[in-house]
C-alpha cells in the first residue's frame, strides 16, 4: 500500500466542512458535546441519531433547526419517549426525542387529545396546516423520558420521503470540539487471536468476515465511546503487492434504513462479541448487515497478504492498522459443494429444528450468515430451559412452539411468556394459544430459551411529592415482576386525568394543577400478560 495514498487522504480530506448547511439553528444553545453518534454499533440497532449532551440537567431549550411543521407528536414510556418530528421544506424531518416537555401549545394539543382518548400513550399526525414551526423556536426542553439512559437530547434528521436516518453532520449539526485522536486499539480474529494496531504475528483466518476492529473514539477525554464514519481496508498479495488506491472493502454511514437497522449484529463481529463483550467493526461484510457498503468487493481466496485498515471520524480523523494475514479456508462458513461463495447476495434458506416438545421454524433470511443448528434442552426443578446454537445474528422473527404437559393449567395457557438470551439482548414475549395445544411465540433472539408463566398483577404504591417538567406533581411507584406495562389509567376524584409514566425508574408522574384539602386516586394498571390490578388511594 502507498503511503503517498494516505498522505493524500490526510491532507485533502476534510470532512469537517458540512456538505450543506440546512440548519437555521442548532438544536441547542450549548457547545456540542457527543454521547452519541450516526449509525452506532449497539446491540440489535445502529444508533439513529446523535445523542446531545446536555451537562446531566433536564430542561435545556430544544430548537427547531429550520422551519416547518409539526408532523408528529409521541408520549410514551419506553422508546423516544416524549418526542417532536418537524417537516421542513428542504424534504427533510428533524426528531428531537428524549424531551422532558413540549411548549405550551404541543403540550396542550397532548393534554386534549389524551383526554379525549382517555390514553396516556400517544402517537399523533398532522399536516401541514395544521401546527407551523419557525427556525429557532423554542419546542420544548431536554429530558430523559422513555428508554434514554440519562439526561441528553436525540437529535434525528431524516430523509421525509423514505424515513430513513441521514447523518445530521453532512447537513449542518455542529460537531464541536473534537480533542482526542481515534485509536484502533487491536486487531480480533473469530478464533481468538488478538494483535496490536501494527503486528507483525501473521493472523490466520478462514474468512475476511472473521475480522473485527477494536476501536476508541472519544470527543473529550474520558467521554463516552462513540461511533466512526467509515472504514476502508486494503488487502494485496504479499507476494505480489500492487499498490492500489481503490479499496477491496469500503463503508460510509451515511443513511439506512430502519428495517436494516438489526444488521448492527452482523456489522460487529459477533464471535469476538460473545466472547469478550467487545462491539468490533468487521473488516468485510456478511450478506445483510446494511445497505451502507460501498459496492467494490473483492474476496481474495487461500494465501498471506498485507492488510490495511483505514478508519475515518466524523470530525475527519483518522486511523491506520497494518499487518499480515493469512488465509485458509478449509473451515470456511462460507463453503459449499467444497466452494467458497461470496456472502453479497447469499439469503440464508428456511429450517426448522426441534427437540421434545419445542419446535422452532424460520423463513427466508431470516440468519445473517450461514447456520448449522442445534438445540440441547436442560431440565431443572422449577423450568424448562434450551440452548440453541450457534451464535448467530437475528434479521426476521423465529417461531417457537411449545407443547406444554397435559397437566399444565389451563388458565396459564394465555400468560406463559417465553424469555430469550443472546449476548445482545433479552426478550420477553407472551405466548398465544393454538387449537392444536401448543403455544406459538415469535422472536427475534437465537440463544438461550426458557419457558414461565406470569399472573402477578402489577404493583402500586405511593412515594410522595416530587418535581416534573418544572411543576409539583405526585408520584406513584409502578412495577411488574417480569413484564412491561402496557396500559394505565389515572382517575383523580372520579376524573380521567393525564399521567407520565417512567418506566426506566417506575416512576408513575401526576401533574399537579389543583389545590385541596382531600384528593382521591384511582389506579389502574396492566401488564404484557394482561395481569391488571386497581389502587385507591386518598391524600389529606
């Protein structure tokens, strides 16, 4: 590889430089400070947005980054939690999720159609007559509702036509400062070999796909661990160097789409996931990881070559890994018929497995890489457990089906939850009951299975007087033992009234706007398993 290549990239590369500049504003006032990045590697997901630090508090204004209109309005508990979508103009829609409340008139266009619902859970369209929004409006303040992990603003921008996440930096979102170098920490094999950023122990691999990327990228020392832009990697014969400048692998975040989203799975290096908890980029691309590489590939067979790894940030950094690599493929996963194929374009076949009284059936691509499966069943006193192997990321839901014992009780047919495991994530999903005895549950998880049942209710208890979005309110403890709650009601006095709930903390949030001597609450709440329990309660 010549390194005049890399000199040129360095010097004439700069990415810092937006492609456009669409924002009027940006989403906040306060110096851009990362928690996170576009297309993250998380577990299940690429991270959608660019999480905004907003220095641990709640309640720093959000602003409309262009003009517009309200689109879309959300209040939930868990995911994006109370959110704002604004079309604007150009064919783009900000999000602006995570907030801790609307301005008064989106708080009141909640307030009514809740009430009118008689719903806590909202998820409202408009159009564009109906709600305009000018550049640098205040639309609410930052929180930490829903599924955020502290306070910070999400901030999204998207394709309108296709809903598909853009990367905000190529349309005007400020960066900031970026003071800390990327580092490519070392170079894992699915195997279990591990070498320094340049090595020069010769790694042995069966395929390109068994590389994985450790990476450290920060914005400020200490900070939180972000994503990279784009990778591009160089493999040439060692015998036969010919110093070529396109690269044989090559991806750009820059868009996906969210029914691609589950491919973060396949662009980790799962294997060296599983086994030391680290998220690896892959070097090359399984067959469906996203739609974000760069249409050159070469897929160079048995032989030792020179590999060279290039990664790029988004504040235009980079990095450089080099090193020798052989490749044998006697114990390829990509062989067939004693032919190796290439992953692009491979679509994993339909199957089914099964054991005793579990049966599991998947369709079309529903793997993201070649499977041979297997399925061991471990018996204990209290459950019935499984482990599917191998590890292998998930792209469509799996059906499970399980024939429970004929002195299973009837009555727990409809609440019997099957609970799945991979080094991912877990899942938890209620069954539904089938005229020929089984249960059939659909699941996005390959790994470790077990079978339970749930009939506890949810459980209510009064903590007291708390703070939230800015005013007194009171605050109920909600919690289910194994579940998620799915519905809520709030009755004050024998009236419908508007609630919050946190799920994260299982905090159940009432506004205060009243005084007197004596109130009186009614709770209702319900589970997944349609477990629901009231509680009544009077404050003097």
């Amino acid at each position: 590889m010549m390194i005049r290549l890399f000199f040129f990239i360095f010097l004439f590369h700069n990415p810092l430089i937006a492609q456009v500049n669409l924002y009027k504003n940006q989403p906040l006032l306060l110096e851009p400070n990362l928690a996170g990045s576009f297309g993250e590697l998380r577990n299940h997901h690429f991270h959608s947005g660019i999480d905004l630090r907003t220095g641990g508090e709640i309640g720093q204004p959000v602003l409309a980054v262009q003009d517009g209109y309200l689109k879309r309005l959300t209040s939930k508990s868990n995911g994006f939690g109370m959110a704002l979508y604004i079309a604007h103009p150009s064919g783009h829609t900000s999000v602006y999720a995570h907030l801790d409340r609307f301005q008064e008139r989106f708080h009141n266009l909640l307030i009514k159609n809740s009430s009118e619902r008689k719903s806590n859970r909202l998820d409202l369209y408009f159009t564009a007559n109906d709600y305009r929004v000018s550049a640098g409006d205040t639309i609410g303040w930052s929180g930490n509702s829903g599924s955020s992990s502290g306070p910070h603003l999400h901030f999204e921008w998207r394709d309108s036509k296709t809903q598909e996440p853009l990367n905000p930096f190529d349309y005007g979102l400020a960066i900031g400062k970026d003071q800390v170098e990327p580092k490519i920490l070392s170079i894992h094999t699915k195997s279990g070999q591990k070498v320094n950023r340049i090595w020069s122990d010769t790694l042995v691999i069966s395929d390109w796909q068994d590389i994985g990327v450790e990476i450290l990228e920060q914005q400020h020392l200490g900070g939180p661990k972000l994503g990279i832009k784009s990778m591009s990697v160089w493999i040439e014969d060692i015998n036969e160097p010919n110093q070529q400048e396109v690269p044989d692998f090559s991806w750009e975040m820059k868009r996906f789409s969210f029914s691609n989203t589950r491919g973060a799975d396949g662009h980790m290096q799962h294997d060296i996931h599983s086994r030391t908890k680290k998220r690896t980029y892959r070097i090359a691309p399984v067959s469906q990881p996203a739609k974000i590489w760069n249409e050159i590939y070469s897929f160079p067979g048995n032989g030792i070559y020179d590999l060279t790894i290039m990664i790029e940030t988004y504040s235009g950094q980079n990095a450089i890994s080099k090193g020798p690599v052989k490749r044998d493929t006697d114990h390829s996963s990509w062989l067939k018929a004693g032919k190796v194929i290439s992953p692009i374009g491979w679509e994993s076949p339909p199957d089914k497995i099964e054991i005793d009284n579990m049966n599991i059936s998947w369709g079309k691509n529903s793997f993201m890489e070649p499977i041979k499966p297997t399925i061991e069943r471990v018996d204990d006193i209290n459950e019935s457990k499984w482990f599917c192997k191998p590890d292998i990321p998930v792209i469509k839901s799996i059906n499970y089906y399980w024939t429970p014992p004929e002195d299973y009780p009837k009555e727990l047919l409809s609440k019997t939850v099957l609970i799945g495991n991979d080094p991912r994530g877990t899942s938890r999903i209620v069954g539904k009951p089938l005229g020929n005895g089984q249960i059939h549950f659909k699941m996005k998880i390959w790994g470790e299975l077990s079978i339970t049942s749930d009939q506890q209710a949810p459980q209510i208890n009064y903590i007291g007087k708390t703070t939230f979005q800015n005013k007194d309110a009171f605050c109920f403890k909600l919690k289910d033992n194994l579940l998620d709650i799915i519905n809520y009601r709030v009755e004050i006095d024998g009236e419908w009234s508007w609630a919050y709930y946190d799920a994260k903390k299982e905090n159940l949030l009432i506004p205060i706007s009243f005084d007197k001597d004596r109130i009186d609450f009614k709770i209702f709440a319900e589970d997944e398993g349609h477990n629901g329990t009231t509680f009544e309660y009077s404050i003097q």
